[in-house]
C-alpha cells in the first residue's frame, strides 16, 4: 500500500494489517455453515502489534485533511481552501475540527478554525484574525463545547520596553506575546470570547527597576521573565506557544512554550478578571503560572546543565485508561540540544496531589528531576524533527510518533521497538510532506456488554442490535449491516481461530490478533457491505481448513449512537465446512 513502510516488523502482524490474506492451498468451492453466536474481538492488541485505528493529519502544505487506516490507505478526506494553522482534530460526533492558515508568516500562523461534517459541510467558521491579534498553531475543544485558542497579541517594542524589556533584545515596531482565548461558538460563524489569559498580565522582570514589573526572578516562578530567553526573536514572537490541552479533572489548561523551552499549567476555573491577577480560582492563585518543567534557567534556579527541554510540541496529559494516566507526554525536538540533533518522546510524572496542586519547594526547580519514559532511537540522530512534531499514547501502551519534518509516523513500544510506519504522500509529486502532528483514534469500550447472548438463524443475524446479514455465493462471503449510522466510516475486524475459548458471562472472545478488512462506509442509508472472495489472491487464504472457524465484528467511530462511547457490533461466528 502507498506509503506504509515496516520497520522491526513483527512477523505475521504488518503484512496481515495490510488487509492481506495468504493464499488458499486450492481454489476449489468452499462450503461455509454460518451462525450467530456469542463472541466478541479482544479489544487490545498486543503491545508488539499496532494500535488499531484511523490516523488524522493533514500536511501543513496542503488544503486536504486525511484519515487513513493501518494499511496507509486514504478511509476517508475532506478538501478545504486553506492550508492549516496547524492543528486538525476528529470530534466523536465525527465532525472535524481544524485550524486554517489566512495570515501571517512567522511558524505556526493561522488565524481561522473550522468545524465540517463527515460530508464536507462546513458548520462553523470562526476567524480570529486582525492587525491587534492572531490565532495560531493549536486549538483545544472543551466538553461543553467551547474551543481553546492560542493567539498572539500585537503590542509595540515601546510597550514591551515600559513593563521592563532589554531594548536589546528589540528588532522591529512589533512584540507579540501569547495569550487565551476560549471562544463558545454561535450560528456558522459567531463566536463569543467567554474567558481569557494573558502572559502579559504574569511578568517579572529583574533588568531595569524603574520599568514595571521589577523583581526578583528567582523569588516569583509562578512569573514569567520579560527576558527570557535573553535574544531577538522573530517579528516579536516571544513566547511561541505551540501546543494546549485541557485536563478535565483539575480544570486546568497545559501549555508548550517552545521559546522559553518550558511547559506550563494554568488554572481555567478562573474568571477572566481572576486570570488577570494573581488570586482566585481553584488553585486560589488567579493565573500565575501553577507548575512550569524544562528549562529552570527560564526562572533562575538552574543553569544551562540543566535544561531538559529543546524546542518541544504536543504537551499532553496523558488520558484516563491509558498506560501512565496522569502523566504528561512531550514531543522533545531536541533543537540546539548539546548532545547532538536527535529527538526523544518524554514522559514525565509531577507531583500533583488529587486537587491539582503541584509540590514545589522555593529557590529549586520544579521537578521531576528524572522522566518516567523515553523513546530515544537506537541510533539517536536517525530520528531528528527540528521544529513541529508530535506524539500519542495509545490504548495498548505504545506511542505513536510524528516526525513532522519529514512526514514520518511510527509507532513504537514501551521497550521502543517500531511496530508501524507510515510516510506521508502528501501532496503528491515534488513539494514538502510537513506534517504538524498525527493523531490516532478509536474509542474505549466494553465489547463484552455487545455480544449476543443467542444464536439466530443460519445465514443471517444482527449486528449490534441492526439488522444484518451474511450470504455467500460459490466462493465468496459478503458480510453486510443495515440501519447504521448514515455516512459513518467503519472497519470489519476478524481473527481466525481454532478453537473456542469461553470466558465469564458465556461470551466467547479471540485470542491471536486482530486483523482488520479493508475501509468501508455506511451510505445514506446506513447500509454497508463488504465481499470476502477466495478466488481473489489478494484475499484468499492458505490456512482455511474444516472446522475453521472466523470471528467477525463491525467497529463504526461514533460514540453518540451507543451506550458509553461504544462503536462496537456483536460478534458473529463464521465456519469453514468441507
């Protein structure tokens, strides 16, 4: 398939995800007995295999957003106007939500976010694009709707002078330090700005003490120092905060600020007064800075040696049932890092207790002192991002990795072996293959509270409470749903299996790996129908044998129309007879 790539393949499992099937020993007819009975798919893959699911990117040269499947294969795009600024993300209603480039020239520029329906139709169109302020790199949708935005401000280098900024460290009439902004959408394109927060509202500053601000910096962390890092930087971009992600539990805002070298939490249970200042809100501090990590030069209480982060993307909590919950991933760049230009994946775990405050002892860095986890490639400058890039836990406790540079994803284990592999072909022909980040996406479910309990009719039977059906004709089996969800893309899973293995509740469930067919989707009507022939060699099999017997099962991607985000059909049984 375009674009896939193995590397460290294990055997039996890149080439199955394929959609390959290895080749029947005779072609003659097979007979198949079909019934419905209680089975389910084992929902976690193996750590030494991919992460089942569809990937969504779009490259930062191109107007098209994408989401493929294991195989590299394009399940399904929606086309645009506008390039991105940067971030794209699939909603569990199935919309898309992405950000747009419509202005702007220094990294990460946007100005736009969008919301479009699994058709294309756009829904939303918000820009937040003028000559006083500028979305861009990244957006967050909150549960009640509302959507996170980083934006630049634009003040004057007089500003930034009078609170206390090195003239120095001035090129041009512009400074652009980043602020907050949370927008609750209305009709196609209104918005209205519903809380804010300013880094211009958090300064310290120790250079000149009769401009505002002065202080000492190594007294206040929860402060930002107006200079630092101590250089010019690009038509004003000061902070260049390229990441933001909400954590639910503490109501709390994370943030990657790639000039300072730094992640940042704020507190969101704030008003917009409140974040303004320095009191309020849960953590009782308005919107000083709760917890900062990476560089401890930036607030004086380290040196150069102890720099830990180098022009880092995609901060994240990790989520809830995921390996390390709690935790936060970092896309490390390793721009300017003293030990060469190679990246790492690192996973930290602060010190946080069930209230969301952070454990800090004044005068030292903000800890931890050693991550949890790392991925560093075997040889460490084989894998190298200088600028964008992201990463993903996933269900099964590998990482997914986006090598934005090149337009590389891969996925490694916990022990940091590659079990996946994807470059990107977008835009195809000559033309960079950018790519922000990727992400990848299938619910968490029970799939035991989905089997059925008891076996239909031969030949026919229901999937996840539809109608179904399976029919076969001399050499082919066609699995079929009825009464879907309109338009939701799906995939038939399968395992083969010898015998079956009876678990609690009488369900019975695979135990080798899951493979998965071929992308399809539901048409208007709900229907959705995928043809097994094993007279095609793309699709036949050496090892159907008497007695055989196939599991199958129908994964949709919309939570909204089951029980606890669940997208997963009933099991249905398939024999293989002489």
């Amino acid at each position: 398939m375009q674009g896939l790539h193995a590397k460290n393949e294990v055997p039996g499992t890149l080439r199955e995800r394929r959609g390959f099937v290895p080749a029947m020993q005779n072609s003659t007819l097979v007979r198949f007995l079909v019934l419905l009975v209680p089975a389910c798919l084992a929902r976690v893959s193996p750590a030494q295999t991919p992460w089942e699911g569809l990937t969504l990117f779009q490259p930062l040269s191109s107007t098209t957003t994408y989401l493929i499947d294991n195989s590299g294969a394009v399940f399904h795009s929606w086309s645009g106007t506008n390039e991105p600024g940067n971030s794209v993300y699939l909603l569990d209603n199935n919309e898309l939500l992405r950000t747009l480039h419509l202005q702007g020239t220094v990294g990460g520029s946007g100005g736009g976010v969008q919301r479009v329906a699994w058709d294309g139709t756009l829904l939303w169109n918000f820009q937040y694009a003028t000559s006083a302020h500028l979305q861009h790199h990244d957006v967050a949708m909150l549960p009640n709707g509302n959507v996170l935005m980083i934006a630049w401000e634009y003040l004057t280098s007089a500003q930034a002078i009078a609170a206390g900024r090195n003239p120095a460290f001035l090129v041009g009439p512009t400074f652009a330090p980043d602020h907050i902004i949370e927008v609750q959408p209305s009709g196609s394109s209104g918005g209205t700005i519903v809380w804010e927060w300013h880094v211009w509202d958090h300064l310290i500053q120790d250079f000149d003490a009769s401009k505002a601000n002065f202080g000492v910096v190594a007294n206040h962390p929860e402060l930002i120092d107006l200079n630092y890092p101590p250089q010019t930087v690009q038509q004003g971009d000061w902070n260049h905060v390229n990441s933001i992600t909400y954590n639910e539990t503490f109501d709390q805002i994370l943030l990657s600020s790639h000039n300072q070298n730094e992640i940042w939490v704020i507190d969101h249970s704030t008003t917009s007064a409140e974040a303004a200042g320095h009191s309020g809100g849960n953590s009782g501090r308005g919107g000083d800075l709760l917890y900062r990590w990476g560089n401890p030069q930036a607030y004086d209480a380290g040196t150069a040696a102890d720099k830990k982060l180098f022009g880092q993307h995609n901060a994240q909590w990790i989520d809830a049932g995921l390996p390390g919950a709690g935790d936060i991933l970092v896309f490390n760049n390793g721009l300017n890092r003293p030990q060469g230009a190679f990246s790492t994946i690192e996973q930290i775990t602060p010190a946080v207790d069930a209230q969301g405050n952070y454990a800090h002892t004044p005068g030292t860095a903000f800890g931890p002192a050693q991550v949890s986890w790392n991925y560093t490639a075997a040889v460490p400058t084989s894998f190298y991002s200088s600028n964008i890039s992201g990463t993903q836990r996933l269900a099964n406790g590998n990482t997914l990795i986006c090598e934005g540079t090149t337009g590389l994803f891969f996925e490694v284990t916990a022990a940091g072996q590659t079990v996946w592999q994807y470059q990107n072909p977008f835009p195809t022909g000559a033309g960079s293959k950018r790519v922000f980040r990727c992400t990848r996406y299938r619910p968490c479910l029970t799939p035991e509270s989905f089997c059925v309990t008891s076996p239909n009719s031969v030949g026919s039977g229901a999937l996840m409470g539809w109608s179904g059906s399976v029919s076969h004709s001399a050499n082919a089996l066609v699995l079929a749903i009825s009464g879907a969800p309109n338009l939701k893309p799906g995939l038939f899973l399968f395992s083969p299996v010898a015998t079956q293995l009876p678990l609690s509740n009488g369900f019975l469930c695979v135990g080798p790996p899951v493979r998965r067919l071929p992308g399809v989707q539901t048409s208007g009507t709900g229907n959705a129908a995928y043809a097994l022939d094993f007279t095609n060699p793309t699709l036949s099999s050496s090892v159907i044998s008497a007695g055989q017997t196939w599991r199958f099962q129908f994964w949709y991607r919309d939570p909204s129309m089951a029980p606890a985000g669940a997208d997963l059909s009933n099991g249905l049984s398939v024999t293989f007879c002489n």
